[in-house]
C-alpha cells in the first residue's frame, strides 16, 4: 500500500508478513516479484528522509524475495510529473539508485540474482524544454553508470507515461550510446501503459476484435525488441503511437 507521509513524500507498507507471502507465491510457481517506490520531484522534494526509506525498503524487500527463491525486480521509480528539467531528474535518479544499492548492500542482496526497472532520465512531462532521444539516452546512461553495479545483469526500464512511440524511441537511443559506451548490463523494457494502449485500443473489449488486438501487440513487442538491439528505425506505429500516456501522481 501507498502511504503519504508528508506532501509529496511517498512510502510503501507490506513489509510485515512478506517472508510468509512469498513462501506462497513460490509454492504457486512464481519465480519473480517486483516491488514499486515511487519519489516525486518537486520545489522541496523528495527529502532525503524520504529517499533513505523508500530504499532501505526495497532492499529490505529483495533480500526476503531472494531467501524464499524469488528474484525481486527492484523498481525505484521517479516520477515524470511536474516541470523538472532533465538535470534536474538526473541528479534526483542518482540520488535515489545511489541509495537503493548503498541499502541492497547493507542487506546483502545476491545482485546477480537481482534485476532493476527503474524510470529513464526525462525532463518533467509539464516542462517546456523537452528532451530529444538522444539527450535522454546521454542522460540515463550516465545515470546508471555512475550508481548501478555491473553485477546486476538486467535494467528492465518502466515507461513512466511516455507515448509507446517515445518509450521505443528512447529505449532504442539508449542501446545506440557509445560515448564512453560502458554498459555492462543489458538494456530492456518492462513496460505498461507503452505495451498496452494500441492493444485496449483496437480490442474495446469486444471478442471480434482479438485479433487485431493481437497484432497490435505483436507489432509493439517486435518494435521494442529491435530498440532494445539499438536497431529501431522508428517504422513501427501503433493505433495509440505518440498519444500521451501520462497519468498524474500514478499508483497502483
């Protein structure tokens, strides 16, 4: 559950009883489990107090996942809401990956059994100077150079609201950076709302419409695919391509 300490402060609850979830979910035949954090940039925000306990959870979290056989997808994600520049999200999302390692450390989290899905380096959806593929490739590359160890073998990116056209984009510009080029995991998606809109869009729920609904997702998990080889060439629209699918203040 989402809890609101302050303003703009998030937290997550659920830690107690975990251990005992997850020997369920295990005995069900799950083999991952993901837990959300979620830190807004604003004037005065996030608090330090807030970071530290967002990733002392999710550390927390993925060591009992990986004692009871799960491997926990760790998900710190800072929100794209508000008129943050993209410097201004980049130093944020190093603070924040900074943490949530200096924690998975402390816990003594296996990395290697470990994978990150965490937002890409973007400029606030509400400010003016938007990013090019290019800048946010720049950005989150650096971002994650400087904070996440190369002994976590997967970054599965979330995609925060952008449009499923913008998310393929970026993702693939990521996987095209070359400059210095250290990239030691492999790059991926793990997306929502930038798999999903064309799919509800052409489906409406309607039996009839499966199929192209089908199609649709096909063509979005083959443009992903070649974005994720830094090979996308921006040919491949969905029925929902560049519509927005920002959602203020996204929880779930």
């Amino acid at each position: 559950a989402v809890v609101s300490t302050q303003s703009g402060h998030y937290g997550r609850e659920g830690i107690d009883g975990l251990q005992d979830r997850c020997k369920k979910y295990k005995a069900a035949g799950a083999q991952f489990a993901k837990w959300r954090a979620v830190i807004k940039i604003g004037d005065d925000i996030p608090s330090e107090l807030s970071i530290q306990e967002n990733a002392v959870t999710l550390a927390r979290y993925a060591t009992i996942c990986q004692q009871e056989g799960l491997v926990p997808i760790v998900e710190p994600e800072v929100l794209c809401d508000g008129t943050h520049t993209l410097a201004r999200c980049q130093e944020v999302t190093e603070k924040v990956l900074a943490a949530v390692y200096k924690a998975c450390n402390d816990h003594h989290l296996y990395l290697e059994g470990s994978l990150l899905k965490p937002n890409m380096v973007t400029p606030g959806m509400q400010c003016p100077d938007q990013a090019t593929p290019e800048q946010v490739a720049e950005a989150t590359v650096v971002t994650l150079q400087r904070t996440v160890p190369a002994a976590v073998v997967g970054i599965t990116f979330l995609s925060g609201g952008q449009s499923e056209e913008n998310a393929t984009l970026n993702l693939n510009a990521i996987n095209q950076y070359q400059d210095p080029g250290r990239k030691p995991w492999k790059l991926s998606f793990s997306y929502g709302r930038a798999l999903q809109a064309s799919v509800l869009k052409a489906w409406q729920g309607k039996k009839e419409n499966v199929a192209a609904a089908q199609k649709e997702l096909q063509k979005r998990a083959y443009a992903n695919h070649m974005a994720c080889l830094g090979q996308y060439g921006g040919d491949v629209t969905g029925a929902s391509g560049k519509e927005s699918l920002f959602v203020a203040d996204h929880t779930y």
